[in-house]
C-alpha cells in the first residue's frame, strides 16, 4: 500500500508561483513513476505533468515552460514548481504514484489563482 501527502496549495495572485509536495510511503524501490493531475470543477481530471524513478518526464502542453515537476528518490517526494500561474491553472491538485503498476492518488490539493 502507498498513502500520499500533498502540501503547498493555496490562494496567490496571476502571475505568482506555487510549490506543491507530495511524500509517499511505501517501499520506494517499488514507486515508479510520479506525478500530478489536476481538476477543475465541471471538468475531467487531466495529466499535468509526471516523472519516472530515473528523472524522466512528460507534461502537458498548458504545464510546459511554466512548471517543473522533481523527485527526490531518497525522500520518496515529487514536486512541482508552479510558476506564471493564470486563473485558468485553478483546480484540485492530486498526487499521482504507480507502486507495482498500481495507480494511488492523494487527497487533492486546492490551487486557486485570483486577484
């Protein structure tokens, strides 16, 4: 089993940044790759960006240039640095982990930018 903890939303202006956390349990030789998705209300959760245990990683179009998504391997944590938010980037952030080709999510974190 794996729980996920995410940290780091909030409220912040356009144009602000944000870094969401995530730390997994878990035996984290068997945590593969990570990552976040995100859902707005009225919409479908979608990819933002994820990473694999070696570094590799996969973004969205509306994530790239803007966000940077890191791991720390040693402390079984995945990051995300959110910068240049807009309004339309509001949502519920979720952690994303695959333990044994298994999907967990977190709980969900609130991102709302707003002036």
């Amino acid at each position: 089993q794996v729980q996920l903890v995410e940290s780091g939303g909030g409220l912040v202006q356009p144009g602000g940044s944000l870094r969401l956390s995530c730390a997994a349990s878990g035996n984290s030789f068997s945590i593969s790759t990570m990552g976040w998705y995100r859902q707005a209300p009225g919409k479908q959760r979608e990819l933002v960006a994820t990473i694999t245990r070696g570094g590799s990683t996969n973004s969205a179009g509306s994530a790239k240039g803007r966000f940077t998504i890191s791991r720390d391997n040693a402390k079984n944590t995945v990051y995300l640095q959110m910068n240049r938010l807009k309004p339309e980037d509001t949502a519920v952030y979720y952690c994303y982990a695959e333990y044994f080709m298994n999907p967990y999510w977190g709980q969900g974190t609130q991102v709302t930018v707003s002036s």
